[in-house]
C-alpha cells in the first residue's frame, strides 16, 4: 500500500479498534503510537495533513524560555513541569528525523550589565534543566563578539549577548513522516475526510460509531470503532459537543502571525531572540530555509480555518525587526505572511474566560468524556506533540478500553532511518541540497520520478509533483505549495510562478 487516497480508501474496508479526528501534530502522535501499540487505527483529517495550526508554528523545538522565565518568577511548578518535558522531548525530535529538525542557536541581546547577568543565568538553568539531553551549552558575549559573529543585529547601545540553543523544525513534513510511518505500520490515514457525527449507543450513549464524508467524492463512511480521539487542536469543542452536547467548551484561541523576509536581510545561521517587547512578548527573528522568519504575536481570537494578518500586524512585527536589524526592512519587503491559532487549554474555566492568553499555560489535558467515552487531547505544543500522545493512550487503555497500559515505543522509534542517499554525483548542488533537505533518504525516489526543473532558477523539480501526489497525498496546489514544499509560506510570488507552469497538475 503507498501513501496515496486510492490505497488508504481501499484500507476502509478492514476493521478499526480506534478513529483519531484530526491529522495534525497531536492526531499524527496519536496514530503511531497507537498503531505500536497494536491498535487497528483509522485517522481523518478534514483538510489537508497540518493545513491548521501544526504548519502555522513559528517551527521551534524548544522547551521555551519565556515560559521557564514564568515560572520562576511566579514559583509556578505547573509552568515549570511542562518546560522541563518539552526541553527533554527536543533531542528525541531531532534524532527521529534528523533531516526534518536540527540545532539552533539563538541570541539574546543585552542591553544592561543587569540583563546580561539576567540572560546568563536564566539560560544556563534553561541548559541544567535538559541534563543529558541538553543540545549545546550557552555561552555569554561581549558587544565585541558580537559584532563580529553576527553583523546583523544593530549593535547600538548593545552591552553584550546571550547565545542559547533549541531545534527548528519543517513542522509539515514532520506531521507528514509521523502519519506515513503510522500507514506504514498498518494505519488507514485519510485527508480530505471531515467527521460529521458520531452514532452512539441506544442505552449507553456510548459512542459506537464515526460517521465521515470523503470531502474530494462526497461519499459518507459509517464505521464502527471501539475508541474515537479528539484530536483537532483549535477544533476540539467543536468535536466535543457532536459526542456530548452537554460539555461546555474548554478551548481558547490566540492568534499567532508571523511576516517573512528575504535572506539578504538577515546574515548567518543564528536566529535572534526579543526577550520583551514594550507589551511583554518573545519575538524571534529566524533564518529560515534560505528566508528570515519573523514572529509570533499572541493575541485573542475568533476560531477561523484562514486566519490572515493585519496590517497592524505586519506593522509592529516590521518594526521590532527594525529596531534590532542593522540593515531596515519596509512593507514591501515582505515575502510571505502566515497566522496560526493557538489551541489553548483554559485550566480554570470561568477565570480564564475574559483572560489575556498570554497568561494561559501552554501544557495539555486529556479529557474523556464520561457519557460518550470520547477522548479529547487538548493545548500542548508541537515539541510535545510525542508525549500527548503517550498520555493520550494511556487514559484510553485505562479508561475507556480497560485494558493493561502497554509501553509507549514512540520515544526510541525512528521515523525516518538515515541511510544512502542515491543521487546522481553530478546533480546542480541547490537540486541536491533541496531533495535532501524535504524527503531525506527518499530523494533519490523523487528524483527517479522527473529531474525537469520547473523553473530554469529554481530546484524544484516535475518529478517531485508525481511523487508528492502518489507518496505524500497531496492533493490540491495549496497542499503542495504550503505543506509538501513550504514556499508559498516563505515567498508567495515564487510560489504563483511555480504553481502557474503546471496549473493542471492538482486542483486550485
Ligand atoms: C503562531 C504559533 C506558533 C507556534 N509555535 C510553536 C513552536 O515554535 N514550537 C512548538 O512546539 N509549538 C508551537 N506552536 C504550537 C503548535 O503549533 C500547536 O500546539 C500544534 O500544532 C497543535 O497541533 P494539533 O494537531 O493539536 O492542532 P492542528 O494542527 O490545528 O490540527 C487539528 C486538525 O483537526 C482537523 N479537524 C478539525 N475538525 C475536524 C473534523 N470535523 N473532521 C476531521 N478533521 C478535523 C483540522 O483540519 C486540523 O488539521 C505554535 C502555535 C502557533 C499558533
């Protein structure tokens, strides 16, 4: 079976022990653990693989310092527990798809003998907290040093630095290597597949079965279960009441955007971190896959499936970059803009509820419904995308199955092994760099579909729209240009010429 629509709708016919809704970073999660755990699994996801949030994230495996710097300072053990699992999950991410997530060093400017104290020693427990799994050491600088390291950061009033490391990651094909690894293992994986309802049980109100449209053929599936997983991040109420009607929402969105620039105007491979900006939030400014990526902001919003910046937006992150950039950015210089929406967790209810969302704690709960026995996996982050999962199946066995809890495997169990890569020795060296940096070990796969370039300037390649479409089930231009490649969410003109030469190729 390939990771194609055709095989995965042939897979409908077997029998399923649990359905997963939702087929971004946590449902992906949820899928391959449960299939290692020896489930029968079946996931839908509504939309493309990742189109929600889990392709909108600013792409950092990191534990996060603003929120370890929370939690210090309001002894907030809570806080302190959820940056303690993501700065050990950070290597576990690298190492199973180590073409997919790598080390990032960071810089914290320093503007005070104070804040360079500050920073010091903020980060030097940011590294004893991960322990053994820490990526490298930080390290403090001086204004020299940094002048001469990273010539574009404004150096004026500058007293000194801090340089830190976390990941960066391609999130959409990370979620994309998770779910092929769980098909690979026996999974039926679905796109384009919305749930509708659920049917549930005459005396119980148990659910007993999914009912789902195949969005692309309109044709509705029923098919029985004995577990479903809610994993539909920002989506999760929406879920929750088809189960249950009766549940009061949980979730609370804030907006995330973030603005993309071209290379020229950052230099180097390190990214920088804003500590603070004038209302108390983390920038960072990324390079970025041959871009700078500049973001996040973080304010409350109304769930939208095409969230869109503001102007307001491209404004103030324009200018946070000018302020710590030597060489000046204006609008017009932006390549690319994209906005996600965090799905937050609202720990006390009625509190929470006219709350400020940069307070909201970023960690998950898994909840399971008593009447209907629908498991909900709600808030979390892309770093902890693994152990959501694990605990996800945990309550599941002990809840809702009632089974012994079987070992979570996830943690040492490779997504994509390295191995050769087999590429011609004389292949341009962007052709190279690009097939290799997007499908690992299976660029030579791509290439032996069609080493056309698409255009004469550019490494992507006519063989890469075959095999994105019958090994990665793309189906729509957007699927190809915003998740299998990213460039439409790094440089939109780009992504238009290429879309325009083999406009028939998948559908707009
Ligand atoms: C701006 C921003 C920056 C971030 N940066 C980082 C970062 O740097 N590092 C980090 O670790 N985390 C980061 N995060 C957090 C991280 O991106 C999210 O926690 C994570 O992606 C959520 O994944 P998810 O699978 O729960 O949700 P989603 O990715 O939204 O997936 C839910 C899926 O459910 C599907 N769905 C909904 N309803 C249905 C239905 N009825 N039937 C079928 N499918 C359905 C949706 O289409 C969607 O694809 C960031 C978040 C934002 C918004």
């Amino acid at each position: 079976m390939s990771f194609n629509r055709l095989d995965q709708i042939h897979k409908l016919k077997e029998t399923f022990d649990i359905c997963i809704i939702g087929g971004g970073a946590t449902g992906a999660g949820v899928a391959l653990d449960a299939t290692l755990r020896g489930y029968k699994v079946l996931l839908i996801e509504k939309g493309d693989f990742s189109s929600q949030t889990s392709s909108k994230s600013t792409k950092l495996v990191h534990g996060g310092v603003r929120y370890l710097e929370q939690a210090v300072r309001n002894l907030d053990w809570h806080q302190f527990r959820m940056v303690y699992k993501a700065l050990h999950e950070r290597k576990t991410l690298l190492q199973n798809a180590p073409h997919l997530a790598h080390p990032l060093g960071l810089l914290t400017p320093c503007y005070t003998h104070w804040e360079r104290w500050y920073y010091r020693i903020g980060m030097w427990l940011y590294d004893k907290i991960s322990g053994s799994t820490n990526l490298k050491s930080s390290r403090g600088l001086s204004k020299k040093e940094i002048q001469h390291e990273f010539p574009s950061i404004e150096s004026q009033y500058l007293r000194g630095g801090v340089l830190y490391y976390d990941g960066q990651m391609n999130d959409a094909r990370y979620a994309l290597a998770i779910l092929k690894e769980a098909e690979r293992l026996g999974a039926c994986i679905l796109n384009y597949a919305c749930l509708n309802s659920f049917e549930l049980g005459q005396k119980s109100l148990k659910i007993k079965k999914v009912v789902f449209s195949d969005l692309l053929s309109q044709e509705s599936y029923t098919i029985a279960v004995k577990a479903v997983i809610n994993a539909t991040g920002p989506f999760t109420d929406s879920v929750r009441v088809l189960a249950n009607p009766r549940l009061k929402p949980r979730m609370k969105v804030s907006r995330g955007a973030h603005i993309v620039l071209p290379a020229e105007f950052w230099q180097g491979e390190t990214a920088l971190l804003i500590p603070k900006t004038d209302d108390g939030r983390v920038i960072f400014v990324i390079p970025w896959r041959d871009y700078v990526l500049v973001g996040t902001t973080d304010d409350p919003d109304t769930l939208s499936e095409t969230p869109r910046i503001l102007d307001v937006e491209k404004e103030y992150l324009i200018s946070y970059f000018n302020r710590y950039s030597s060489k000046k950015a204006s609008l017009e210089d932006i390549s690319a803009t994209f906005v996600g929406q965090r799905p937050l967790l609202q720990v006390q209810l009625d509190s929470a509820m006219n709350s400020d969302t940069k307070s909201l704690v970023r960690d998950h709960e898994v909840e399971v419904d008593g009447r209907s026995k629908l498991v909900s996996i709600m808030g979390g982050k892309w770093t902890t995308y693994r152990v959501m999962a694990s605990d996800t199946l945990d309550v599941l066995e002990r809840e809702v199955l009632r089974v012994a809890v079987k070992p979570c495997v996830t943690k040492n169990h490779v997504l994509v092994p390295e191995s050769l890569v087999f590429l011609p020795a004389d292949i341009a060296p962007d052709i190279r760099k690009h097939l290799t940096d997007l499908y690992g070990p299976k660029a030579g796969d791509v290439y032996a579909c069609g080493s056309e370039r698409l255009l004469a300037d550019e490494p992507y390649l006519e063989g890469e729209l075959i095999y994105v479409k019958e090994q990665e089930m793309a189906v729509t231009w957007e699927d190809v240009l915003a998740r299998r490649w990213g460039i439409s969410m790094r440089d939109e003109a780009l992504a238009e010429r290429l879309k325009a030469i083999k406009k028939e190729a998948f559908a707009s």
